[in-house]
C-alpha cells in the first residue's frame, strides 16, 4: 500500500473490505498487509470468554492467523489509533465498533435513542471524519448487514440502518473500496 495524495492532504491510504458473515473479509484484509512486520491488529469487539464459546474459537482462530511480528489491541479507540503516525492498522470490525458504540450510547431502545441520538451521531461523524485525515494506512473490515431480512425488532433494524450510514460514509472517504462474496473479490 503506497502512500495517497487523493484526500486532501498527505494520508495514509484508506481501504474498506466489505461483505457478509464468512465472505473472506477479514483474511482479505490480512492478506493485503501480510507482507508488513510493522501492522497493529485492532480488535473492536468484545473479547472472547467462557461464557460464549463459539465467540471464543473465533476470536482464537483470528488470533492464530496473524503473523507473529504484528501487534494486537483490543480497542474501540480506532480514530486516536488513526491520527497517530505508525505503521499500518487493521481494523477489524466496524461491524463490532459502531454495536459497542450503539451499547455505551444506549441506543439500542427507543428511549435511549431519543436521548442519545446526537451524542451518537457526533462521535460516528468524528471518527469517519478522523479516518478522512488519517496519517497512516488502515484497512477497515465491515459487514454488509442490510441485504437481509428486515429484522423484526426497532433496536435491530436501526443498527442496520446505522451501519449503512456508517459503511457508506467510510467508503465515501476511502481510497479502496472491496466487496467480498463467497470468497471472491470485488472492487468497487
């Protein structure tokens, strides 16, 4: 990944891999930074315990992937991580984020919604704002969550919607956008 001039000031380059549960994503990703020794590995997501096995196996399984010179946080810190200079981040998921942005907004009920909306919404338009300006490369994993079944719930289908904003607005500032399906790539 060379370094980009297409953001407005010198930036890192920006890439988003995109796509559903078990598409490749996430080894895609790995694989465009598997020649680097100098990549941080940023997990958003809850770390893997007891009390959920199969959640525990994958985090394990992902864990086990990687190469050993890369370092490894379990952060939801991206946008500090991304304004800093270093080597490359990545980031592994925005799916996992904006759920445990959604859970210390308490934006999951309608209640809370109404509450917390704006707060929400600044610190998801801050950080796509911060990766826009990033000074390093980062590769940001994603799911593709609205191409399902309209979930039944309100707290659900606003994550969904969520995370639609959130997906397009990430790869309105990314340099690389990749869609994974069944194993295969598609630039988009």
């Amino acid at each position: 990944m060379a370094p980009s001039v297409g953001r407005g000031r010198f930036c890192g380059v920006l890439t988003l891999v995109i796509g559903g549960a078990r598409s490749g994503k996430s080894r895609y990703a790995e694989g465009l930074l598997r020649d680097r020794t100098d990549v941080t590995y940023v997990a958003t997501g809850y770390p893997g315990d007891a009390d959920d096995a199969a959640w525990a196996e994958r985090v394990r399984v992902h864990q086990e992937r990687r190469p050993v010179s890369w370092g490894s946080i379990e952060t939801l810190d991206v946008a500090r991580m991304a304004s800093e200079p270093g080597g490359p981040l990545l980031v592994d998921c925005l799916t996992l984020w904006l759920t445990r942005i959604m859970d210390g907004h308490d934006c999951w009920s309608d209640e809370g919604w109404a509450r917390n909306q704006a707060g929400f919404r600044l610190e998801v338009a801050d950080f796509v704002d911060t990766l826009a300006h990033a000074g390093r490369d980062v590769v940001l994993v994603t799911n593709e969550v609205g191409q399902g079944v309209i979930p039944a719930d309100p707290g659900t289908r606003r994550f969904v919607d969520e995370m639609g904003a959130l997906n397009a607005a990430v790869a309105a500032v990314a340099n690389d956008v990749v869609w994974c399906v069944a194993g295969r790539t598609v630039r988009l």
